[in-house]
C-alpha cells in the first residue's frame, strides 16, 4: 500500500439471498440509507491500530458497501442479524452515508480485517 489507508475491509460470514441474517442486514442498510440514524455494529477481534474512516463489507466474495466508522465500543455480547451471540473483543461503531461501488468488487474472504486504500 502505497498511501496511508482510509478503511478497513471486513469479512463477514457466509449471508445467503433470503436467508434471516441477510434480509435482517439489508434491512438495517436501508434504514441508514434513507437518512435514518441507525448504527451497525461490526465484531472485530482486534481495534485498528491506524486510524481509518471507512469500513467495507465483503459478503459472499464481493465488496457490496462503505460505511463510516464513528468509533469503537468494548466488546459485550449481543445478538447478531444471524441470531447467533457474539462478543468479540471489540465493536466496530458504523454509520451513513452509506456508498456502494457501480460493480461489486471481487475479493477473497479472509478473517479479521484488512487495511486498504479508498476503493471508490
């Protein structure tokens, strides 16, 4: 990386069309999108340690959005758009605006995060 980088890509489990967790995510996007204000919690097991702006999520191989990141909170446990209950280390405060690229952006799933440079 060439440049400082300005967000964080994360991987986030496996989210099929029409499956709960994926309707329950789409549904909170929406919300962000129509000005509402709404955050979104992202696990993260660890808090970057530069300071970016942006988080990118890639669901099922394609980077779909960018969100801003307004701050970290201390993990606790919470339910999950999924149903499951996690409590990561840290959570990963999201906000709007939320941006999606013209093309989803092909990438390979990974775990945790990884910096990047802004994509769009």
């Amino acid at each position: 990386m060439k440049n400082r980088p300005t967000g964080i890509i994360r991987t986030l489990p496996s989210f099929k069309s029409g499956q709960v967790g994926r309707l329950k995510m789409e549904r909170a996007i929406a919300l962000m999108e129509k000005g509402r204000d709404v955050e979104i919690y992202i696990a993260l097991s660890a808090q970057p340690k530069v300071e970016v702006l942006h988080m990118y999520l890639l669901i099922e191989g394609r980077i779909e959005l960018r969100m801003n990141i307004s701050g970290y909170l201390p993990g606790d446990r919470r339910e999950c758009w999924d149903g499951t209950h996690r409590q990561p280390k840290f959570w990963a405060v999201c906000t709007a605006p939320v941006t999606r690229p013209e093309e989803p952006i092909k990438r390979r799933g990974f775990q945790g995060f990884r910096y990047t440079e802004e994509l769009w």
